[in-house]
C-alpha cells in the first residue's frame, strides 16, 4: 500500500518511521515548514517533502497513492485533494469524536474535568473532524494532568497504535466507515496559553 503523510512534529516524524518500519510504501510527505520534524526525518530517508501549512493542494499528490495519512496535521486536506489517493484520507483526532471537534481537543477534555478522554481515526471529509469514525480507544485523565503529559502519555502513543491496526484493516479492506452521531457532537473555541482565542 502506498502512503502520502501530512502533518508535523513528533507524532508525524515517529509514524513515518512506523509506516516504514511495518513495510508501508511512503511515496511523500507534507508538512507546515520544511524543518518541521516531519520533514527533517523524510529528508533523511530521501523522500520528497513538500511544504503545506494551509492547504493540502491535490497537485501535491503522486499518482498511484492508495492512501493519505494525516497526523498532527493543520492544514485541510480538500475533496479534490483526497480524489488523488485511491482510498482517501485518514485523520487522527485525540479525542472520542464527535466529542471536542476542534484543535484544543485535549485542553477542552482537562478543562471541563472529564475523567477520560481518547483518540480516533477517522475517514476526513470537508468538515473539521466530522468523518466517519474508522477506530478509537479511549484512556483516563488522571488528577493533575495537563494537555501535554495526557498527549505524550497516553495520546501520541495511542495514535500511532490506532494508525497501525487502521492500516492493517485497509490493506484488507475491512477498515469501518461509522457516520459520526451530530447530536452528541461539541466544538470549542482555540485556546492559546490557556486563554480563549478570539482568532
């Protein structure tokens, strides 16, 4: 199967290495700068990296790629965009979608002290993380947690679990497509530095 990657810093370095390690075909990747971490590591592999920090534009898709993997990724990834891969485009949101739709997700789960909180894999359509559900697991928010010792804990890892049985499921086709229930759905706001943004 082969692989296009688009997103940023640890998460999206380590599942490059992951995807090559469990003998996926990565055919590009895209990140928001070209010393992002993602970036850096294709760099080292001799991949081509491209740099999308907006807008994932469907120009920047080989032929031929079956699948387009989003991790820690910002920018949107476009209908015309996911047309180019042969299966779509996969995203990983940490949170139990529909719950906290949005970029502060973790933030959003702390704040208002929710006891557990998880990830999700899902199929990306033209909404913001509004696709359907592929997998999720879900983990405890533990007292005195913040939004990164609850990433790199238990998060960052638990994506990049749920990633790897995606991909297996795909290679054989039995990867689901659960329409996401609207009615329990919730968006928040950005926080920036624990403040609300107005942007």
């Amino acid at each position: 199967m082969k692989l296009f990657i688009v997103g940023q810093k640890w998460l999206a370095a380590q599942f490059l290495k992951q995807c090559l390690a469990e003998g996926f075909e990565v055919t590009g990747v895209a990140a928001p700068t070209a010393d992002d971490a993602l970036a850096v590591e294709a760099g080292k592999r001799g991949l081509s990296a491209q740099v999308a920090d907006r807008v994932l534009s469907a120009g920047s898709i080989p032929d031929e790629v079956d699948l387009i993997c989003a991790a820690h990724a910002h920018c949107f990834i476009p209908a015309a965009t996911r047309a180019r891969a042969r299966l779509g485009a996969l995203g990983y949101h940490p949170s139990l979608l529909p719950r906290h739709r949005g970029r502060d997700a973790i933030r959003w789960a702390i704040h208002m002290r929710e006891q557990m909180t998880g990830g999700t894999i899902y199929w990306m359509d033209d909404g913001a993380d509004t696709g359907p559900v592929a997998l999720q697991d879900w983990c405890h928010i533990k007292p005195g947690d913040d939004a990164a010792t609850l990433w790199r804990r238990d998060l960052a890892p638990m994506g990049l679990r749920l990633y790897s049985e995606a991909l297996r499921m795909a290679v054989i086709g039995a990867l689901p497509a659960v329409p996401q229930n609207d009615e329990l759905a919730t968006w928040e706001p950005a926080m920036r530095g624990g403040l609300l943004s107005r942007s």
